[in-house]
C-alpha cells in the first residue's frame, strides 16, 4: 500500500492554543517541546493577557490523524514567540496549509500569522479560538482587523474540543484543495 501524507501547520501567536488543539486531536500522544516559562522571559515573551501561562512551546508540537488507512495528517505547531519564528520556514515547507490560531483578547498576536502565509501564498484558514470565552467581536470586525482576504476562510474553534478542532482541520482542506489547480 502505497500510503499518502498531508502535512498541516498550526500556528499563531504566544498563547493562541496551539499545544492545545494538536493534542485534542492526535490519535497519538502528541510530541511536545513545552519548556516552563522563566524568569529569563520577563521583558522578551509579551504575557499580557495570558498572565496565568506558565508553559510554552520552543521547537514544536507534532500529531498525526489517520483519515483513511492510506491517507495520514500529520500537525506541525508552531511556537509563537517571535524569537523562535526562525523555525516557522521549516515547519512550514511541503504543508498543504494551515490553521491560524486567533485569540480576540488579543488581536495583534495574529497579524504576523496571518502575513507570513499569505506573503508565502500559503493556504490557511483563521479558527478563532473559543476557550476564552465569549468573543467581543462580529465575524466582521475579526476579518477587518486582520484585513483578511473574503477567500480565507474565518472559523469558530474550541481547541479543547476534539469535535471541534477537527471542524477547523477539515475547513483548512477543503480551502487548500479548493486553491489546487486542477490538472488534466
């Protein structure tokens, strides 16, 4: 059996939920690369709003999801500080997409998501985390503040929620195939 392997990335800003949702929705106990947050990371990791952190992601986060027993998905997490964006190229080659995480509480973490797959011509839906709680803000006002493209995409998620996340994943590959030219 010749078995196929579809490579997504989640990413997002410091504290978007992304160690979360890969492991809400690997079949496998995700690989992590949390490391405790210290007192070195005072000044450099913006907490604010997510004062109550205490972990982050350095290198990755890694899952896998058996669509069909020859079809693989296999999640890349990004770390979503900027001081480790360096590994975001690597993470990021041969995916067919991504899921950008957004957290309403803080918008602006996302931009740089955002602008790095689009400059990248990258696939990728926008899932607007709800494990915060209620979202301040209409679907609108979310797509005019990251000034998102009416092609992408704009999805409600619950990273915690297996159900859930997987809605994001599948959002994401119907987009990504959605964009694939067809060929002859």
């Amino acid at each position: 059996m010749d078995r196929k392997s579809v490579k997504v990335v989640v990413a997002g800003g410091f504290g978007t939920g992304k160690t979360t949702l890969v492991g809400a929705v690997s079949e496998i106990p995700p690989l992590t690369t949390e490391e405790v947050l210290t007192q070195a990371s005072v000044g450099v990791d913006d907490v604010t709003g997510v004062e109550g952190k205490t972990r982050t992601t350095v290198a990755l986060d890694f899952g896998r999801i058996t669509i069909t027993s020859d079809v693989v998905l296999y999640l890349f997490g990004t770390p979503g500080q900027d001081r480790f964006w360096f590994i975001w190229d690597e993470l990021a080659q041969g995916a067919v997409g991504a899921v950008v995480l957004i957290d309403t509480r803080r918008l602006d973490t996302s931009f740089p998501a955002v602008d790095y797959f689009e400059r990248r011509g990258i696939p990728f839906v926008a899932a607007v985390n709800r494990f915060f709680g209620e979202c301040l803000y209409t679907e609108a006002e979310i797509r005019a503040a990251l000034k998102l493209d009416d092609e992408v995409p704009l999805l409600w998620c619950d990273a915690r929620d297996r159900e859930s996340s997987k809605k994001a994943l599948i959002g994401l590959v119907r987009h990504a195939l959605a964009r694939m030219p067809v060929s002859n």
